[in-house]
C-alpha cells in the first residue's frame, strides 16, 4: 500500500532559523516524490519534485531511499513561507497522487 | 493564461440530495484529476480521467460517487444520495500527459456542505 506520513501537523519557527518539514513514506516500488505548498487563500501548488533535484525558494528536499523519507529543507525561513505544506508520492506507472495530512508552517518575525 | 475553475465555490446541500460538481480544465490539459479533502487532512485520490475515459477510479468511495468527462474536457463530479460524510472541499486538477508524472494545476475546490 501507498502511504505518505507527516508527522507533525504545526511547525512553528522564527524568522531566519533553519526549517525542516518531516515527510516519510511507505511504497514496495520506485515513488516520485513532490511537495506541494497552499499559501493562504491560494490553491494547492507544486512546489518541488524529487527528479528536479532544483532549489525553489530556497527550499530543497532529498528522497532517501533507506530511510523512506523526503524531507523539506530551508536554512533561513522567511516569514513569507508560512503556509501547508503537502507531501505526495505517486507510484510507478500511476497518475494519481496519495497526500500526506500536511504540516502548517508558521514563521514569527 | 485560466487556470482551473471549479463551480460552483461552495454547495450547501440536505443529506439524501444529489449534487453535481463541475471542473473546467486548463485548455489542452488531456488528464483531469478529482480529489477530496476532509477537514484536517490531505487531499483524498477520487478518480483520473485520460480523455474522455477513467483511466483510474479506484478511490470512489461508493457507488453513490460518479464522474464523467463527455468531451475530453469539463468534468462533472455527481453524488447521489449524500450523506453528512460526504462534507469536504472536492478539488479538481489537470495536467498534459507528457509520458511522465506531470505537474498538476488544482482549481480552487467545491466546499460541499451537507446538512
């Protein structure tokens, strides 16, 4: 079975400190990994992809196959991140996405 | 260029009603996407339209959930009978159908209320 975990639901840092967003996964094949971000009053959009291996605003994640897990990465958080943030996997030869439940990001100033 | 549009933005409907929930893809977008998204958590696969075909319609949850794509373009998500259960913002996505998995453009959902 497909299944995307993020175990935390808030996540709360200061301006300018490192944030960490835990994904984990669980999936028999080969996944591709992505994140997806909803600013407030916005709509659902990709953020990063694991295939890209690109930086977006700063942010980068790793898939790390042994430990199952794709991680999101920023060393300075601005407040302008504060938002969900979804992590999704779709498996090999699929289309669809299967959702992790989503950490809100919060930066204070 | 139109993003994906959905209507209408909220439905408040009674328990045992039929709703219907229409999705207008980005122009040229061959896949589409249904998706729903209980309060607190992610969104919740439904089903993929390639064309005018489901090409996958694993994650209805019953038979009281139907989609159709007559034109290989708007969508219309249909639940008959509706329980309270099935309160949730429905999401809508498209994308090209590049051979890979494509990037997915979501419209800004349907929050369907059933009282």
């Amino acid at each position: 079975a497909q299944r995307v975990t993020q175990p935390e639901k808030l996540l709360s840092v200061f301006k300018g400190a490192p944030v960490e967003l835990k994904c984990n996964y669980s999936y028999s094949g080969s996944p591709e990994l992505f994140w997806y971000v909803q600013y407030s009053r916005q709509r659902l959009q990709l953020l990063l992809r694991h295939i890209s291996r690109e930086s977006i605003k700063g942010f980068t994640a790793d898939l790390n196959k042994g430990e199952t897990s794709f991680h999101l990465k920023k060393p300075f958080a601005q407040e302008e991140d504060s938002a969900m943030y979804y992590c999704a996997l779709s498996g090999w030869g699929a289309q669809k996405l299967v959702f992790g439940q989503g950490t809100r990001l919060t930066i204070n100033p | 260029g139109a993003g994906v549009s959905q209507t209408p933005s909220n439905k408040v409907t009674e328990k045992g009603k039929y709703v219907e929930l229409r999705c207008d893809p980005i122009s040229g977008h061959t896949a589409l996407y249904w998706y729903r998204q209980s309060l607190g958590q992610g969104p919740e696969f439904l089903i993929y339209f390639q064309g005018t075909g489901a090409a996958d319609d694993s994650g209805l949850p019953n038979d009281r959930f139907f989609a159709v794509r007559p034109e290989g373009s708007v969508s219309t998500l249909k639940i008959q009978r509706t329980e309270r259960g099935d309160s949730a913002v429905y999401l809508c996505a498209s994308s090209l159908n590049s051979g890979g998995v494509d990037e997915q453009f979501f419209g800004p959902g349907t929050r369907l209320t059933v009282l």
